[in-house]
C-alpha cells in the first residue's frame, strides 16, 4: 500500500509542476508552438505573411552611430 501511496504522490507532483511551468511560461510556448504549427503546415507561405504596419522595425544600429563606429575600429 505505501507503493501506491508513493506512486500517486509522485504522479500529482509531476503533474502540477507540468501545470506550474504551462502556467509561468504561457507567452513563451504559445509563440513556439504557432511557430511549429506553421512548419508543419503545408498550406503556409512565409512570402505571403505580411506584417502589420505597427510591425515596422527600425535598424539596430542608426546611420550615423554606425558610421562613427566604423571609424574608430578603422583606427584600430
């Protein structure tokens, strides 16, 4: 009987730490998990996903802070 007893106690111990990490890490499965649905999706084109207009990245380095470093490691 204590086997048991161990064994459902291990069993509900695994299933709400599966529950907690679902929980704490919701936004972050959720985008990898649309991610592998649209691989495994024959029908979808990445040339065809169009953006949203708020969607617009700006460059990570701008022009002129990009120029200037590339001066200084010129010097190097």
């Amino acid at each position: 009987m204590a086997a048991i007893t161990s064994a459902l106690i291990a069993i509900a111990g695994v299933v709400l730490g599966w529950i907690a990490i679902e929980i704490a890490c919701k936004p972050c499965l959720e985008k990898g998990r649309e991610a592998i649905d649209r691989s495994l999706n024959p029908d979808y084109d990445p040339d065809d996903h169009q953006p949203p207009a708020s969607g617009i990245r700006a460059p990570l380095l701008p022009s002129d802070l990009s120029s200037s470093s590339s001066n200084a490691s010129k010097g190097v």
